[in-house]
C-alpha cells in the first residue's frame, strides 16, 4: 500500500467531535454529505483544500472521544489517503482500520502543513519529499493487515463468512 | 502467573490462557447500538452478507441521543433501526426507557463476569457491575451482532488504588475527575483501569457508575471494579440470573499502580474543552453561567436527582440560568417522582427533558447560544459537544451543578450543605 500527497496539519487531542460534529452525523448515512464537515470546528475550508490522496497529519490521541465510525468514514469520502499521528484513540484506530482507512503511528514532529510525502505502508516507510528526509512508521498488527487487505471488516466478513484472523 | 481481572475474563470467554499482548476472537454476551451508531451497523451488516442475529435475546438497540426525534432525517434512521431490530426479532428499547448505560444495566442483562460490546464509547459504564464492557464502532457491532464474537487485544492495567474517605460536599464524580487530570486524556489508551481501596468500598453502586463511566476519558478500554454485596444488592433489584464474579489475583502484573488519598479533596471541575483540563471548584468560582445540566448517562441516575434536590429544594434557580434535567431512565423518572424529588425540582424551576441522553451531544433539548457556558454533570466538554462550539463547557458534580444554577455562578457547593 503506497500513497502520495501533502500533509495537513492538526495537533494533539483531535476528537471525534471535531472530526465530524453530533450535530450533522445524526441526520443522515450518506457519507458523501457528511465529509463536507469534516474538521470544520478546527478548521472551515479543510474540505475544500484537501486534495484525493492527502495526508492528515496529528500529534498524540487521535480520534479520541466518541465511538462514531462517522469519523474515520468522514475523512475517508473527503478523500484523505491515511491518517499519520504519533497516537490513536483505540475505537478511532479499530473503526480506521474496519472501515479501510489507513492509519500510521509515527513520529510526526517532522511533517509540516503542507510538505509533499510518500508513504508506503508495507514498508513502513514514510518519505518527506520536501524536506528529503524519511521517517520509519510502526508496523501495523497482522490482524489489521488481513483486515485492511480486504478492504475492510465488512468485505472481510463477506469473503470469509466470520472472522478469519 | 497471576491475572488481573480483564485478562481472566478474556480468557473464559476465548477459552485460552490470555496475557496482555495476547490478540484473542472471544464470544460476546452481549451486544448493544444506540441510534448514533445503529443505522451504520445496519448498513454494515447488511454489507457483511448477515441474515440474523447470532441470539435474539443478546442482542439491543435504545434510542436515546436523539431521543424524541428532532428532524426528518432522524426520524428515518429511527424507523430503519425499530424495523430492523423487529425484523430480527430482538429487542429495541424505544424513546423515553432511557440511556444506553442505565438501561442496560437495569435490563438485568449485564453482571459480573460478563463481556459486553457496546457501539457508544461509554459501554465502560458497566465495569462496575465487574464486567467487561467496551465501546466499539458500527463495524464491529454489525460483526458482534452476527457471529456473537469479537477480536480483543488483551490490555494491560492500571491500577487506582483510593484509601480514605470522601470528605461531605465531594462525589465520585470529584474524584473521578480528579484522576482523570492526572493520568491525562490519554494516559490509559489501549489499557483497562481496576478502581480498588476503601474509598470505591464505600460508595454506593449508583456512584461507582460514574467511575467506570468515564474511564474512556483516559483512554482507557475498561474501568473495572469487583463485585460486592452492594453490587449484588443492587442486581437482584433487576434480575435473578445467577453471576460469577472476577477478582483479580493477588500477583496479577499491572502496568502502573497509582495511589490516592481522597481524605482532603475538594469537589472538582473540567474546564472548557478538554475533560482533563481539571481544577477544584475554589479556583473556578465565581464565572458565571447560563445554562446547567443534570442527567446523562455518568450522573442521571436516582442519586444524583436526590442529591441535586437537596440543594435545590425550596430555593430558585438564579433568573438568568436555565436549568435542564434528564433523568438517566424511566425507572430513574419513576422512582424520583415516587421520592417527591421531581416536585423539588420542578418547583425550584427545573426544566425536565425525556429520559435520554438529553442536551449531552448537542442534537437537542438544549443547544447553548453564541459564547455562553454551560455547568453540566456529562463526562465530555469537548468544544462544540453540545452543538455550539463556542460555547464553554465545565463538568462536575451533580451537587455542583445545583449549586451553580442557583447562584448563576461555579459555586462550590458546600456553601449549600
Ligand atoms: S448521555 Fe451523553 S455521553 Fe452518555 S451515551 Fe448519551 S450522548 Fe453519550
């Protein structure tokens, strides 16, 4: 799994809240609406800058707060490749992972608004074009990879009748 | 080698010798979706191929966030969820039983022993009825509700340890705060909490309620405690199932143990916008407040009213507070208006709202204006939690609430005792 794209940058704590707000993910399924909102409380015109394939790029408890799969799924149809954070929440990560969202613990201190990356999930390797630097990324558990290689738990439960992990 | 209390029950329902590290596929006893999380399960079982429920009567859905519904576009994701659950046969629990946590657990569904997955982050609630009981995502409860199973990474522990007494005027809500500004937002994620010493000994069932309810807000996957008299007390009053409670092994290997002295702490709040951004009371008083909540699923329940009543009762709220409360649950509602405690309420000028999660999450029964704040008993003050963000959230005790909305300020409220 590669990707490539810039980095937006928010810094620790980001909530599920503030992700995608109670107030709009009661009112409707359809995801597409719903990711017009993503992370406006932090910042208004998030959607309409990211572009498909970009990075969100945190600081430490990601996604905490709420266990609304609304979040990940959100940031997912706003195009984002992956989320890179130097830590999740755990239901964040666990709904990331079964909605098919990439999700990568790594040192983000080094990863600036805006710089040009690549980063290659197998590897777990992730490579600051602009700046001409790499930053190793920690593997993701092997249940996640079966997971994630399926697309998801939903398509994972349909090719295997049940968990097959 | 010794185990704490969620590697034993990981164990027995995986039915291998499970340690912290150890990835584990355990049976469920059971599942739960609130209407913020059901209708996406629904999508997502329907996506996983799922023709039924693994056991009808393990499986619930409450509607209680949006609770009457507010809108159109609520109204149909309620229809979806009551014709889906009729349509599996299990059992929904409709507008007004109340929240999630307190329904549950006065379903008589839930006790010791047992593993619960809940698609609300505060299914913790019930780990102090000595159960463990997490909150998980919309997938994961379409593949629970499927195949009665769930993968689990065993967690480490920590544990609290609380000797001493809560001193008059201080709540398990205080002290949970209070922890929760130590260990910071983060400082048990991906962990499980065990509350132990005299001072969880001593608290009632509906107070440890609040301690486990908000052990999400570390980080932490399950705040547990062990059973007791009191919990068992508690239980028969609601089922007469036969449970086997989990106490940990003296030589169990916790991750941390941290240690408290309740004896001289004084009530607390969380300021505005992070839940461990916490202060006690003195240092806050005196800001002024528009708008006080009593309910929700970490300080609704029968004591809480009671507690809130004996400050309200026979005073008035300040003029330019309002004050909305929503019982935890019907039975909540019930026994409070038994008690004469509703009248007091009332009488002080109290709003009532329906038994539900209330103004909590921001959809309804009380969204606050531009700037103002808010002194609310909930567990969450996130910018924008309850529709507004910029309004300005405190968390604190029920008694601490009372006492705000009668001043029109954050008011310590030993100053009413
Ligand atoms: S009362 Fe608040 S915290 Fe509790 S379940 Fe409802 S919305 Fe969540």
């Amino acid at each position: 799994m590669q990707f490539n794209g810039r980095a937006h940058k928010f810094g620790d704590d980001v909530n599920t809240d503030y992700i995608i707000s109670g107030k709009y993910k009661f009112k409707t399924l359809d995801m597409k609406k719903l990711a017009k909102h993503v992370m406006e409380d932090l910042d208004p015109h998030f959607y309409e800058k990211v572009a498909a394939g970009d990075f969100i790029v945190a600081g430490t408890n990601f996604g905490c707060g709420s266990s609304r799969e609304q979040a990940p799924l959100a940031i997912k149809y706003a195009g984002v490749g992956a989320v890179l954070a130097k830590s999740f929440a755990r239901i964040f990560y666990r709904n990331a992972i079964n909605t098919g969202l990439p999700v990568v613990e790594c040192d983000t201190d080094q990863l600036e608004q805006g710089d040009e990356l690549y980063v290659d999930l197998t590897a777990g390797v992730i490579t600051n074009r602009t700046k001409g630097i790499t930053i190793p990324a920690k593997p993701l558990p092997t249940v996640m990879i079966k997971i994630l290689n399926d697309g998801g738990l939903a398509p994972h439960f349909k090719k295997h009748g049940g968990f097959n992990l | 080698m010794g185990r704490t209390i969620i590697e034993k029950i990981l164990s027995a329902k995986s039915g291998q010798e499970a340690y912290a590290g150890d990835i584990v596929v355990a049976a469920v006893d059971y599942v739960m979706g609130q209407d913020g999380t059901a209708p996406l399960a629904i999508r997502a079982f329907n996506d996983m191929g799922g023709t039924a429920v693994f056991n009808r009567s393990s499986v619930a859905f409450v509607i209680d966030h949006s609770a009457p519904s507010p809108n159109e576009g609520v109204s149909a994701l309620h229809k979806l969820m009551r014709e889906f659950a009729g349509n599996c046969g299990f059992c929904l629990h409709d507008i007004g039983t109340g929240v999630c946590h307190q329904v549950l657990p006065e379903s008589g569904e839930v006790g010791p022993g047992y593993l619960i997955i809940g698609a609300d982050s505060h299914t913790c609630t019930y780990g102090a009825l000595n159960a463990f009981s997490t909150g998980v995502g919309s997938t994961d409860l379409a593949g629970g509700m499927i195949s009665g199973q769930m993968w689990f990474k065993v967690p480490e522990t920590i544990k609290f340890v609380c000797s001493g007494v809560l001193p008059a005027g201080v709540y398990s809500k205080d002290l949970i705060l209070h922890l929760i500004g130590d260990v910071t937002a983060d400082g048990a994620t991906y962990m499980s909490t065990e509350y132990v010493g005299e001072a969880i000994e001593a608290m009632s069932q509906e107070a440890r309620f609040t301690m486990s309810n908000m052990a999400i807000e570390m980080g932490a996957k399950a705040g547990l405690m062990e059973a007791d008299e009191k919990t068992f007390a508690w239980l028969r009053r609601f089922t007469t199932r036969e449970f086997t409670p989990v106490t940990a092994d003296h030589d169990a290997v916790y991750a941390r143990v941290r240690e408290y002295d309740v004896t001289k702490l004084e009530p607390q709040v969380a300021r505005p916008h992070r839940v461990d951004n916490v202060a006690p009371v003195s240092r806050e008083a005196g800001k002024t407040i528009h708008q006080a909540v009593i309910g929700t699923c970490t300080n609704g329940r029968l004591e809480d009213l009671r507690i809130a009543a004996g400050i309200l009762g026979g005073r008035k709220i300040h003029r330019d507070v309002r004050l909305i409360v929503a019982p935890a649950s019907r039975r909540v509602f019930l026994d409070a208006m038994a008690e004469g405690i509703i009248q007091l309420l009332v009488e002080a000028g109290a709003a009532l709202v329906t038994p539900g999660c209330g103004p909590c999450v921001g959809t309804h029964n009380g969204v606050p204006a531009d700037n103002e704040t808010v002194i609310s008993t909930a567990n969450r003050n996130f910018k924008g939690r309850m529709g507004n963000s910029s309004a300005e959230i405190y968390l604190a005790s029920p008694a601490t609430v009372a006492a705000s909305a009668l001043t029109g300020k954050i008011t310590d409220p030993r100053e009413f005792l």
